[in-house]
C-alpha cells in the first residue's frame, strides 16, 4: 500500500482527462479556483494546444501527466503491453482516466481527490462540495439521466477486488453521474496485476460507453469511508457552441426555445447571445 502524502499540501486535489486547453477547460480552472482555493489539479490532455487563446501557464495548479508517462507506470508496474494499452485507450478513451486514478493512488500517493469533466460551468458556490473534498469524504451526485449498472462491472468487482459494492439507489433519477464526484482513492490499493488484466478483459468487449462510469460509481460504493450522495441544484451549464447538451450537478438539461431547463429544479438557463467568447447566460431561479 502506497504511503499518503501529508495534508500540509494543497487542501484539494482533482484529476481530469480533459480533451484540449480550450475555453471550457479555462472556464472550469477560473471556477474551481474561486470555490477551492489551493489545490492541485493532475489533468492529462489529450491534444495540448500550443497556440490556444487562454494561457494556461497561469494556473500553476496543474500536474500534468502524459499519456506516455502513464503507460510506462502500468507497462512497468502491471506487465501489460504498452501496444495492448495504446490499443485498450484508442478504443475506449475514457479508460485513460482509471489508469490515471490508479496512477495517483500507487506512484503519487494520494488518497484522495475529485475527478472532473470540462464541461462545466459553477453558477454559484458550492460550500458543501468543497466541505466533502477537505473532509476526504467520497461523494457522487445524483442525476435523472445518468446509467452507473452494469453486470459486467459489478461481477468483475466481485469476482476480482476484496471490496464489497454497498450501492445506495438514488432518491432522484436513475443514478449517479461520475462526470463530478469525490473518489476514495484507496479502494485501487487492491489492484495488483491479474486484477488490471482482468479489468481490461471486462472493459474491451463492452460497447456502452458509459462502462467507465458505472465502474467509478460502483468502486466508490466499496469504499470503507460512508459516502455522501448528493442532489444539491447548483447548475453546471456547458457552452452552447461546443455541446449539444447542457448539463447541471443533478440532470441533464432539456432544451427549449427559452434556454435550457434544469430537470430537477426547472430553473431556466438562457443561451449564450453568440457562439463565441465568455458565455452570457442568465439564471431565472
């Protein structure tokens, strides 16, 4: 087991697979700092953007890992081809991302941090979330259209890793959404080689693509912390322009002419006057 770093470091810590330094990614970077404060951000970018717009030298928050970098731990550590890896992540993207928890927890250390999405937006503070993460508490948010069951992850935990999957139904919606949740970092402690080998077996012949999700989710419910499921309505919109759906911490939006309408709460959210530049939208709630 992997010795944690003290917390005389950053407070917070998150960790992200972020798709290229665009304005959503600086809009989400500008928000967090606003909410949390000190923290560190372990993010691997999938096209860096030498020449984009927002510098993000400024956000000195960021921990960088290349893709290289990580298959070489997992190559190294696990003894998985790295052409089998390269392979694994070019059909399902999103595996990235567990190897990246994985990575945190057996070569930095950490035993605890909030995995994000960029296509956020923070309309409000988020007190209570930010209470969880200096708590080290996990939390995952309900929401109405979001899926976190499948048999083939929930058998592959049970058959393969020693914790127990103590799955809470929602109060609201179908599931949990693992786009913003506080992951116990501990619960990868058990992965040793035949369990990744037997995870990338799982994964590989699956097609729903939110495969990666019902893992986070399931995984979180072996913590041995109690978890906090939350439904608090602060909404995170995403661009217009660059999204087809607008997303809130609870639902996913419809859309109308009006804007978008949260789900749960049914506050409206006007769109964006143009498709460019900062977003203007206004909260009607």
């Amino acid at each position: 087991m992997p010795t944690s770093l003290p917390r005389t470091g950053p407070a917070h810590a998150f960790m992200g697979l972020f798709h290229t330094n665009d304005f959503r990614s600086h809009s989400l970077l500008r928000d967090l700092e606003a909410n949390f404060g000190e923290f560190q951000f372990f993010i691997i970018w999938d096209q860096y953007n030498m020449e984009a717009a927002v510098d993000f030298a400024r956000y000195r928050q960021l921990r960088p890992i290349a893709k290289e970098q990580l298959f070489d731990f997992v190559s190294q550590r696990y003894g998985i081809a790295k052409d089998v890896l390269v392979d694994d992540c070019l059909a399902f993207p999103l595996l990235l991302r567990i190897l990246l928890a994985i990575y945190l927890r057996q070569v930095v250390g950490i035993d605890y941090c909030i995995m994000t999405d960029n296509d956020i937006f923070l309309f409000e503070p988020i007190p209570e979330i930010v209470a969880l993460s200096a708590a080290h508490v996990p939390f995952l948010i309900q929401e109405t259209g979001a899926a976190d069951i499948l048999t083939d992850i929930t058998d592959y935990i049970t058959r393969h890793l020693p914790g127990e999957i103590r799955y809470v139904s929602p109060t609201k919606g179908r599931g949990y959404n693992a786009g913003f949740c506080g992951l116990d970092l501990a619960v990868f402690d058990a992965f040793d080689p035949p369990a990744l080998r037997a995870l990338l077996d799982t994964l590989r012949p699956m097609t729903e693509w939110w495969r990666e999700q019902a893992f986070f989710v399931n995984m979180t419910f072996t913590s041995c912390i109690p978890l906090r499921a939350t439904d608090t309505c602060s909404c995170l919109m995403t661009i217009p322009r660059t999204a087809r759906r607008a997303r809130s911490i609870t639902a996913y939006s419809r859309q109308t002419s009006e804007g978008s309408i949260c789900t749960i709460c049914s506050g409206t959210v006007a769109p964006s006057v143009n498709g460019c530049g900062p977003p203007r939208y206004t909260r009607y709630w």
